[in-house]
C-alpha cells in the first residue's frame, strides 16, 4: 500500500471487490443475452396484463432435411395418401348409401336407440370425413343433421321429412361435387337446412334455441343415451 501526494493512501482493489464485479458483469450479460435469445416468447405489454406468444420450435425440428438413403415419412404418407384418392369418391358413396339406409330404417321403424343412432353416427361419419375425401361442401348438410338429432331431446318428435331433405342433400351434393353448380348448390342447401333446423329447435325449446347450441364437437352419440 502507497500514499498519494495528497496524503491519502491509494492500493489495488481487493479480490473480493475484483470478484463481486465479475459476478455482476456475468449476471447483466446473462441477463442481456436471455433477453435477445431468438427462441424467447415474445411479450407485449398492456398495462394490467401481458400477452405472451411463445415460439413454435416444432417448426425448426422438422425444416431438417432427412438423411441421404433414409425414407422420408411425411413424403411416404403423401403418396400413400394420394394412391389412395382414386377410391375416395367411392367411399364416400358408401357413406352416403349408409346413411340412406340409416333414414329408410327410421321410416320403417321410428325412431329408437338404435335407428336414432345409425342416422347419427352415418351423418356424423360423413361430417368428419368429407373433407378428407375431397367432399368438403357435404359436412355442412350432415352437421346439419346430427345437430337435429342432437338437440332435439325426444327423437319421435323429430319431422322424417326433415330427416329426408337432410339425407337428399348430402347425396345432391355429393352427387353434383365438380360440376359448375355445385358451390351453389351446396351453399344454397347447408342454408336452408340451417334455418328450417333452428325453426325446429325453436319450437322444442320455447321459441329460442338451446343454451348449449353453438357447441361446435357435440358428443359422438346423441346426448339422450349418455350415461
């Protein structure tokens, strides 16, 4: 230790300091570098509250090519998928003759647990699957169903010629996919049967619809037979 010209006595700083420096250099530069870090959420602020939007690192694990002579799977599923979309149109005329026998096994029997449950799970297949088999436009007709059959508690008070223009227009539909008319059509249709439903559901329910109608995954069997 040395004395300055001014009397006061001047020395190295100590290890202690040197260390509680570094210590605190480390920690802002960690904090610095957290905060720049590119997979970081991002957050904005609005006073009471904070949005955070975390980063998608899915995206990053699959934009990896895959290794030389190793099999590709999304690609493989791709082709699979389409050596398979020749035989869409005919599964979805399955589906449509299913649901077809599903409404003439109503008129000839009534509704009960199990022919209320055939016309729904027929309309509830297509639904799902339309789109899938290149039929996006018949869902709307079918969810149209299956929202009848649904909402409505007593299933012997539902109209057959309700249940008979909801199957006719998931064929006509089907049955029209490519031609020029067909968007029209389908719009045209998934309309009317929106509104002759609410009509219905009206009636059953005091004149308003169901409290829970805008539900948009109903259970996949009618809510009467639910445990």
């Amino acid at each position: 230790m040395t004395s300055g010209r001014g009397g006061g006595k001047t020395g190295k700083p100590t290890g202690r300091t040197l260390a509680g420096e570094s210590s605190s250099n480390k920690s802002s530069s960690s904090k610095s570098s957290s905060s720049k870090t590119p997979d970081a959420p991002k957050v904005t602020n609005y006073g009471d509250h904070a949005v955070i939007v975390p980063k998608n690192l899915l995206r990053k694990a699959w934009a990896r090519n895959a290794a030389p002579g190793l099999p590709d799977p999304v690609a493989d599923a791709e082709r699979a998928l389409a050596a398979l979309s020749g035989e869409f149109a005919g599964w979805m005329d399955n589906e449509c003759e299913r649901l077809d026998a599903a409404r003439k096994a109503v008129k000839a029997k009534g509704f009960d647990a199990e022919t209320r449950q055939a016309l729904y799970h027929a309309a509830h297949d297509i639904k799902g699957q339309a789109a899938t088999l290149g039929f996006p436009r018949a869902a709307a007709a079918a969810a149209s169903l299956c929202r009848l059959i649904e909402r409505t508690i007593d299933s012997k008070r539902i109209p057959l010629a309700l249940v008979d223009q909801h199957v006719d227009a998931v064929r006509a539909i089907v049955r029209e996919h490519g031609t020029a008319r067909a968007e029209i059509l389908a719009d045209t249709l998934s309309a009317k049967l929106r509104e002759i439903v609410d009509e219905h559901l009206k009636s059953e329910n005091g004149g308003r619809l169901p409290d829970d109608d805008e539900v948009l995954s109903p259970p996949t069997v009618p809510r009467s037979e639910l445990p």
